[in-house]
C-alpha cells in the first residue's frame, strides 16, 4: 500500500518538505488554511503594487536551501538587495550598518517573497487543498485522521508533519486523541510545544505617490539598541518588480514590546502613530501618503525554540514536526531547512530498505 502522508501548513517549513518528499514513494497531501502559499513569507497587492508584509527577503540559508533556491528551484525571478542595512538607536541616529551582514546575500523574488511557495508548489506538482484549516487529529488502528474546521475528516494517513507556530499546534493537540497507548505522546508533545516562546510584531505599510527622497543610500534600518518602538523599516523599491516609478512603498515592523502592550488591539488604530515615528526614524516626511496596510502577527518569531526530545520521539507514531520554532529563530531558511529534515526522517521510515 502507499504510504500516505499529511503536511500541515504550507509556510517555507511545509512546502520545502513536501517538495523533498515529491519523489519519495508517498502521496503527500498538504493542508493550509489560507488562499496563499509561504505562511509568513507573505505578499500583498495594491493596485499594481506588491510588497512583502511578513518576511522581507531570505538569508543566511543552509548549503541545500541555497542551492534549491539558486540552482534546483527557476531563479530568473529571484534577486538579491543589494544597498545595505543601516542601523538606528533611541535617539533616531542612523548609522551604517555591520559590514560583515551586509555582505551577506539577501535574497527575495521580483514578484513578492511568496514566488518561493508558488515555484515550489508548481515545480514539485504539490497537492494543497487551500482554505482548509485543520481544528484536530485523531489517531484509531494506526492510522491517522486529520479533522479540517469545516467538511469531511480526510485520512488515513501514515504521517503527519506539523508545521504552524508551535502554540496553534499545540491548541490544535489540544483537540485530537490517539489510541491509550499513545496518549502520553500527545500530552509530551504539547507540553514541548508550549515550552517554545514567540515574540508579536505589527506591521505597517506606507504607500507614497512621490518617490521617497532617503537621507543615506540605506534599503532598510535596523533599530540596535531595541529601545524604539520601531525594530526595522525598509524600502520596497529596493526590490525588483514590485513599485512602479514615480512611487515609494515604505515598511516598518514594530518591536515586540511596543506591539506586546496593544497585541489585542486593532492595528489600524495605530497607524497614524506609526506613520509619525516612521517619518521621525528615516529623517523624512512619508509623503504625499497614497494608501497604507497594518497587519497583525501574533506569532511574528519564535525567541525560544521547543524541546527536540518529545517531538523527536513521537516519530514513533507517525507524528512529525517543522518550522521556525524548532530553531528557535524567525528566518525562512532555517524553517525551509527544519521542513527538510523532517522530510529526511519520514523517507527513512517510507522508503523501502
Ligand atoms: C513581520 C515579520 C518579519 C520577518 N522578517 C524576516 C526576514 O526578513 N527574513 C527571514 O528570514 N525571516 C523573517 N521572518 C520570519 C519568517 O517569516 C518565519 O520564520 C518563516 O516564514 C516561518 O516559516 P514556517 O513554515 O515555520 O511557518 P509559517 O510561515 O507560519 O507557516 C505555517 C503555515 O501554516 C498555516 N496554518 C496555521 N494553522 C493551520 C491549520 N490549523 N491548518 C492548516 N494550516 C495552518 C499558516 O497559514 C501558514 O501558512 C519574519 C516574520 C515576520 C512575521
């Protein structure tokens, strides 16, 4: 019988492990919740705009992540930011950044951040069923059953690889059962999942209708001292493909203790807050402001990564686990990295000796 595996979530975790498993002799079934692909490497529109609201670019990957993304994965729309990142304290003094991480390749995609989820879906023929958020699993016979919030339990599958921010997989545990023998492992499990902390950051986007006269040749500020309720602004027209001329499109990500005191409030209400500090930082003014975007991220990245020992050890009933939380680290690569892994030991259990 083929083997059948689930994949939960398709963010850079889950899509990279799906794709690592494409010719493995399986039939992999991926799950996610919303209509687009790459979880938080996340692209918008406006109008004939695109800017990246979640991740801003790739970097620092692992010698078989770069390689999928220079050599295996079509790279024509894949390009580099080349002006460097300054950095900025307290008192709003923007400075040039380490020489050192500037030299280091950040990459992104001509046509958002989110071309890395469409190029591995359409390159690896993946199966996704879209707009499914799966609410628990259930585990009879040795098979698992995954519950999506609204239809049909889908299964039986051998494996299933989670990979949301690990304190929706653990509400997500929370909900299902597995056979007495094998109880413990879910318990064990969540408590892991539990243990992996994430910090929250608001995000907003500013759209001008006059190109952005920057006071130093920067693509983006870094604040260092982590003292300013902004952490990092950056310029989309840095990026190729993604702001007509005679525009600007401007980002900043708030930092997780600003947002940490108004997580629950709408983010939008903030916005003209935002847009003064904004201004304040790049030593400009943000206008004529055309159009602007605030986002939540409750889970924005993880600043603790999840034990490995339980969820390592619930291999043993089919239940696997990917994403930025088992790095400890919100960056793409390393989550593309950890769903490879994860990959890697589902093909040692599936493919014939
Ligand atoms: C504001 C911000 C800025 C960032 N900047 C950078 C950066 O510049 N560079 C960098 O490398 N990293 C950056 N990161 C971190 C990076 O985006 C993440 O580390 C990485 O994308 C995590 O990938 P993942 O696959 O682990 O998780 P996710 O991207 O969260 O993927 C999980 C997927 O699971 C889906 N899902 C959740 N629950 C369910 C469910 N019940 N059923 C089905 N599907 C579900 C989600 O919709 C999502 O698509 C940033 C993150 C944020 C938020």
């Amino acid at each position: 019988m083929t083997k059948r595996i689930a994949i939960i979530g398709a963010g850079a975790a889950g899509l990279t492990a799906a794709w690592r498993l494409r010719n493995a002799p399986c039939e992999v079934q991926v799950f996610e919740k919303s209509r687009g692909y790459t979880g938080r490497a996340a692209t918008r529109s406006h109008g004939t705009v695109r800017y990246d609201f979640g991740a801003n670019y790739i970097t620092g990957p692992p010698a078989r992540i770069r390689q999928l993304l220079t050599d295996t994965l079509p790279h024509d729309a894949l390009a580099t930011i080349d002006p460097p990142v300054w950095t900025f304290g307290k008192q709003g003094n923007r400075e040039p950044g380490d020489p050192e991480s500037n030299a280091a390749p950040r990459w992104t995609y001509a046509r958002g951040i989110n071309t890395l989820g469409k190029l591995l879906v359409e390159e690896g023929t993946l199966s996704v069923q879209r707009t499914t958020r799966i609410h628990h699993l259930t585990r009879t016979n040795g098979a698992w059953h995954v519950h999506p919030e609204q239809g049909e339990a889908q299964g039986p599958f051998d494996a299933v690889l989670c990979t949301p921010p690990a304190p929706q997989i653990a509400s997500m545990l929370q909900q299902s059962t597995a056979d007495a023998d094998h109880e413990a492992h879910l318990q064990q499990c969540i408590a892991a999942l539990e243990a992996a902390t994430y910090a929250p950051q608001f995000a907003y986007v500013f759209g001008l209708a006059a190109p952005l006269q920057r006071p130093e040749p920067f693509h983006a500020l870094l604040n260092i001292d982590r003292a300013h309720p902004i952490a990092w602004m950056s310029i989309e027209d840095d990026k190729p493909g993604r702001v007509p001329s005679g525009q600007s499109v401007v980002s900043a990500q708030m930092s997780p203790a600003w947002t940490t005191e108004r997580v629950d409030d709408d983010p939008a209400a903030y916005t003209p807050t935002v847009h003064a500090l904004a201004a304040d930082v790049l030593g400009v003014p943000l206008q004529p402001l055309a159009w602007t975007d605030a986002h939540r991220w409750r889970y924005a990245a993880p600043t603790e990564a999840a034990p490995d020992a339980p969820l390592d050890a619930a291999h043993e009933v089919g239940l696997y686990f990917a994403g930025d939380y088992r790095v400890g680290k919100g960056r793409v690569a390393l989550a593309m990295d950890s769903g490879w892994t994860q990959a890697e030991r589902i093909r040692v259990v599936i493919e014939p000796r």
